[in-house]
C-alpha cells in the first residue's frame, strides 16, 4: 500500500478473496473485494474497513483498482504487486465466466 505524499511502502499479501460480482450498467462491471490477508501481513491502521473496486469490460479486462475504507475512495493505492495478485484473481477461468454471465443481455 502507498499512502499519497508518504514515501513508505508496504507489501500486502493476500491469501484469500471474497468477491461481490454486479453489473453497473451495459459498460461496466463492478467487482468489491474483501481481503484476507497472508499470516504477517497488516493493513495500514487507519483504515477501518479495507475493501477495493475492481472495475471491469464487459469483456472482463479490468480497467481500474481502487482501495477503498468504508465503502469510499481512500488516501491509498496499490502497490505493482498487489495490482498483480488482484489481477490474477480477477482473471481466473471461475471469476470471469462470472463477469461474462451478467455481461450477456438480461
């Protein structure tokens, strides 16, 4: 994690996801993960509630990555690692034919 205007870096690592998959709209597809996170690993104090947004295509490419604390933008981002494992998750055979059911017409 990257805290903006700091110049410390931590690496999570994460073990496990919990996914909530949703169709926004005929573009886009939201994806809110839960974290459990690697023995050793913590998140940073201040947040309460660490989740992020993976926003997706239709098509499944993920577009954006955002921490969030509480369900909101937060004053972090993520490290290239950590965009990497997420990516690796989102890009699974299993989560994708998830984006791609509710990609199909209703």
């Amino acid at each position: 994690m990257i805290k903006y205007g700091l110049d410390r870096v931590t690496e999570l690592r994460f073990q496990a996801f919990q996914p909530v998959i949703e169709r926004r709209d005929e573009q886009w597809i939201d994806i809110m993960l839960r974290f459990e996170l690697a023995p050793g690993a913590e998140v940073p104090e201040d947040l309460i509630d660490f989740t992020a947004l993976v926003i997706c295509a239709t098509d499944g490419t993920i577009v954006q990555m955002v921490p969030q604390d509480e369900g909101c933008d937060c004053e972090y981002q993520f490290t290239v690692g950590e965009k990497e494992q997420i990516a690796s998750y989102i890009n699974q055979p299993a989560i994708q034919t998830e984006i791609r059911k509710l990609s199909s017409p209703q």
